[in-house]
C-alpha cells in the first residue's frame, strides 16, 4: 500500500511516524515548505533500526511523487488560533484543501480520501465535492478521536485501564458530538452502573471541551499525538481489513433517517473505503442527536458557497 500524508505538520509529521513504524505501507510525507519533509522523512528512517521497522518514507514538496497512492490523508492546513473566527478558518483552510484535492486526484484515482484538516465536517464534504470521487472513498477523522478521549477520561475517573473501556461518540466535533451512554461499558459493565448521571455529563463536557483544554495547555498549537493516533487507526483498519467498528465522517444515504451529508456514524472500513455503514439500535434521545447534529453540520457546509 502506498499512504500519502499531505502536511508535515505536528498531526501530518507524527502520523506518517505511527503509519511507517506499523509497516503499513510505503508512506509519502509532503508539504510546502521546502525541506521540512525531506528532513522529517529522513529523521524517521534513521529511527529504524532502534525501532525496528522498514523505512519506507521520503518527504517530498512535488505531487508526481504520490503517484499511485491507496490511501491520502489530508492534514494540511491552520489550525484554529486564539481570535481566529470558524469563518476566518474556514475561508484559509477550504483554499488549501481545494488545491491540495486538485492536485492529489489526477495522479491517484483510485484513491481513499481522509480529510483531518478543520473544520473537519465542511473540509469532508469540500474534498469529496471537488474530488468527484464516489463518497464511500472519501471520509473524516472526528470520531475515533473524540472515543479515544471519552475511554481516557472515563479510565481515569474509574482508576482503569483505558483498554478496559468502552465508549463511542457519534455526529461531530465539539458542541454536537453524540456520545452513547447506553453503549459504554468498563470491564464488560455498563458504565451507567458506574457512574451517576451527573458524573456522565462532567465526562462528556471534558470530552467535547478536551481540544480546546489542550490548546490552552500548549499556548500555540493544538493536539497531535491523539490525532495521529486515532488517523493510524483508520489507515490500519482500511490496510488490513480489520473490520472493526470505528466512528467516522461519512457520507449518509438514509441511514438513521439522515439523508446525503457527511456526519459521524459507526462504519466498518475495507479496502474500497466505507464498506458498510452500520445502524446501531439507538435510544429515541441519541437519534434526535445524532439527526440534529447532521442537520447542524448542512448548515454549516453551506456555508463554503459564501467564500
Ligand atoms: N480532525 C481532528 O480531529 C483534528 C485533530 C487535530 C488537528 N486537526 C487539524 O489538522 C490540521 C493540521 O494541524 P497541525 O497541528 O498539524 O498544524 P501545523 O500548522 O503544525 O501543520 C500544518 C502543515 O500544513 C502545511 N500546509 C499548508 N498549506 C499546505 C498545502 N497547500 N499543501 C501542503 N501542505 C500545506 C503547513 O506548511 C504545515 O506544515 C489543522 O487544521 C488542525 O485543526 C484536526
């Protein structure tokens, strides 16, 4: 397999580290600023032998050399700075998504799509419009992310392993993130036993606040290594056909009453793309949710057309 990872940024940098040192394939690290890749490619093979992998990495500034590519996923591009609007990001990074689809589809065709830049819902929906590629082979990181952070704060809160729970988060980033309560479990026991209800409210708010939290933290820049973490993940699971169940941006036909717009459901990956998205049997409340965050989200990809 060959991964193209476009921006050699913090998420862009350590996700083709994580992609390479797993021996998912030949990875193509790329970006603008001249050096950088070539450099960090070059840093990360030397690794290699410590760490035991094949290096199979080059960093590059020219397209021709993603020629080929199963799998490209796209990280270039701003991340929110502090008084920075959602339409002053939306309006820089819609222009470097656009030319970075324009400039990836000719010489990968049959290319898989994984859109990370933000805001995440309205740039999956922009590559997927200006790749013309079926939907099912174009597809956003939110989800796994955002269920990799509620298992860490519910570990945490609990004193477990994270690897001992289970949560998933449906919909989108932020404010309209749908988690399912009914469906998180720690130990195989259903969290709501756990936990009170106010103490679930407290782990969903650190959960949808958890990018900003760390933001703050950090000063300049944003979260990487859960990121490049939860992109890997994705990449694995379309590499090696894992078909584990991972909530992804993808295109809706009518599943869950949603129609044709990009939102986070349960999908299971293969190597064609979104093989298959799943309906899980959800309460009355989530499905209100999740509907309402589709709904939010076409509102807000309507929004590109204003630019
Ligand atoms: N979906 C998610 O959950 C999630 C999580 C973390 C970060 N993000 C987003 O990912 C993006 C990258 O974050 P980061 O921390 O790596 O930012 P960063 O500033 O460290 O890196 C961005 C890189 O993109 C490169 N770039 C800019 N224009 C380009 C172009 N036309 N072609 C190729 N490369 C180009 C820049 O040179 C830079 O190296 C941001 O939009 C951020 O908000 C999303």
């Amino acid at each position: 397999m060959r991964i193209t990872v476009v921006g050699s940024g913090f998420v862009g940098q350590a996700t083709a580290m994580r992609l390479v040192q797993r021996n998912l394939g030949e990875v193509v690290l790329i970006d603008i600023i001249e050096g950088l890749p070539q450099g960090l490619a070059l840093d990360i093979r030397q690794s290699s032998p410590i760490v035991g992998f094949e290096p199979t990495i080059v960093g590059t500034n020219d397209y021709a050399d993603t020629a080929g590519s199963d799998v490209v996923v796209i990280t270039a591009g701003f991340p929110r700075q502090p008084g920075m609007s959602r339409m002053d990001l939306l309006g820089k990074n819609a222009g470097i998504v656009r030319s970075v689809v324009e400039q990836v589809v000719p010489r990968s065709p049959e290319a898989i799509l994984i859109v990370v830049t933000n805001p995440l819902d309205e740039m999956t929906f922009l590559a997927a419009e200006v790749s013309g590629y079926p939907r099912d082979r174009v597809m956003g990181m939110a989800g796994v992310l955002d269920s990799a952070r509620l298992r860490y704060f519910i570990a945490e809160e609990l004193g477990v392993s994270p690897l001992d729970v289970e949560a998933m988060t449906l919909g989108s980033h932020g404010e309209s993130m749908v988690p399912l309560p009914g469906r998180a479990t720690v130990g195989g026991r259903p969290l709501t036993e756990l936990v009170d209800e106010q103490t679930l409210e407290r782990l969903y708010e650190r959960t949808r606040d958890a990018g900003a939290e760390i933001v703050s933290l950090l000063k300049k820049g944003s979260a990487y290594y859960a990121p490049s973490a939860s992109v890997a993940k994705m990449v694995e699971s379309i590499v090696r056909n894992t078909e584990e169940l991972l909530p992804v941006c993808a295109w809706v036909t009518g599943q869950y009453g949603i129609h044709d717009v990009y939102v986070g459901v349960p999908v299971r990956l293969s190597r064609s793309g979104v093989a298959e998205i799943v309906e899980l049997d959800l309460t009355a409340n989530e499905l209100s949710a999740l509907r309402a965050a589709a709904e939010g989200i076409r509102a807000k990809c309507s929004d590109l057309s204003k630019l």
